[in-house]
C-alpha cells in the first residue's frame, strides 16, 4: 500500500509518467512500478493511471490446459459450423429436387425394389451353392463311412463352392446392408422435407 502510495505520488509530480504497472510477485505481494520486469510477463498486470484507476488489465498468459481447451473449442465449433453448413445444404438439395413428398417417396420405393430384385438373386445364388455344397459334402461323408479314399475332382469341387458360398453370402450382405441404408435414408429424407415444406425447422 505504502508502494502503491508513493507511486502516485510520483505520479502527481510527474504527469507525463500518466501510469504505472502493478503484477502479483513470487511471494503473492502486489508489486507497482512503471514497466513491469519481465519475469512477470506471462501474469496478469493492471495499468493504474494518475488518480489511481485501473485504466488497462493486461490479462495473463493462458496455461497448457488453457491453450489445449481453447483449440478443442475451436476445433468443436468448426466442426459444428460444417456439420450445420452441410445440413442447410442437404435441406436445400431436398427442396430443390423433390416437387412434393409424393416424388419422394415414389423414388425411395423404385430405388429400394431395385435393390430387392439384386437380393432376390444373391438369395437365390446363396441357396443353389448351400445345396451344392451338401450334396457334396453327402457324398464325401458317405464314402468316409466306407473308408473309401475321396477323389480329388470332389474335394476340389467342394473346396470351389465353399468358396463360391463365402462370396455369394459376402454380396447378399453387403446388398442387404444397402437396402437398409436406402431405407433409412428415404425414410429420414421423408420426414426431413415433409418438416421443411412445413415450416418446421
């Protein structure tokens, strides 16, 4: 107090000083003069002009955790601000696209029978290689129990249509994945535009 008293005082005789600086030292003392040394350049330090007012906070320097926190919540609203731009533009492709909810759903039911014809196949070509394949096995099986070697031309064939079996079931899955996702997606869209033509935001 007695600093900070002589410091104005110094200031009254002085006015072209106009201000000093005060900081918080090692020892938790407040410390005033008129440049702060640079050891405490990373604290907070207030600028007090002639009348002994705060005029100026110089704020200190933000910790790691600080600065960590800080480019988190950057990174946060940016991802945010794009995930928001991408919806307005999807908002305005569904709008732009579609003259009513009708066009819509009509589109997502021709999109999506496409996809149960390409199914209806793969089941099939699923089905056809499982009955190959035991019938195969039948006759591997069978001549085991006769203890009869097995010829090379079955094992060869059975080994193909597993083969074949594994990938015919991959395609079916990955077809049945699709009709999901496109029902989904219609089904979402749909409530999406009819909310939009309703004004719903």
């Amino acid at each position: 107090m007695q600093i900070m008293a002589g410091l104005l005082a110094a200031l009254a005789l002085n006015p072209a000083a106009a201000r000093i600086i005060c900081w918080t030292d090692d020892h938790g003392r407040k410390a005033c003069g008129d440049v702060a040394p640079p050891e405490v350049s990373t604290r907070e330090r207030q600028v007090i002009n002639a009348r002994g007012m705060v005029v100026e906070v110089q704020p200190r320097a933000p910790t790691e955790a600080e600065r960590q926190a800080k480019a988190e919540a950057t990174l946060r609203a940016a991802e945010e601000a794009a995930l928001a731009e991408r919806a307005a533009a999807y908002d305005r492709f569904l709008l732009e696209t579609y003259r009513d909810l009708d066009e819509l759903v009509l589109q997502g039911e021709r999109r999506i029978e496409a996809v149960m014809g390409r199914k209806a196949l793969a089941e099939r070509a699923v089905a056809d290689t499982e009955t190959a394949v035991a019938d195969l096995r039948t006759r591997r099986d069978a001549l085991l129990a006769e203890d009869r070697p097995i010829p090379a031309r079955l094992a060869e064939q059975l080994q193909t249509f597993n083969n074949d079996l594994t990938e015919h079931q991959a395609a079916l899955d990955g077809i049945t994945r699709q009709e999901r996702t496109l029902r989904e997606r219609y089904a979402n869209d749909a409530a999406r535009f009819a909310a939009l033509k309703a004004g719903t935001p």
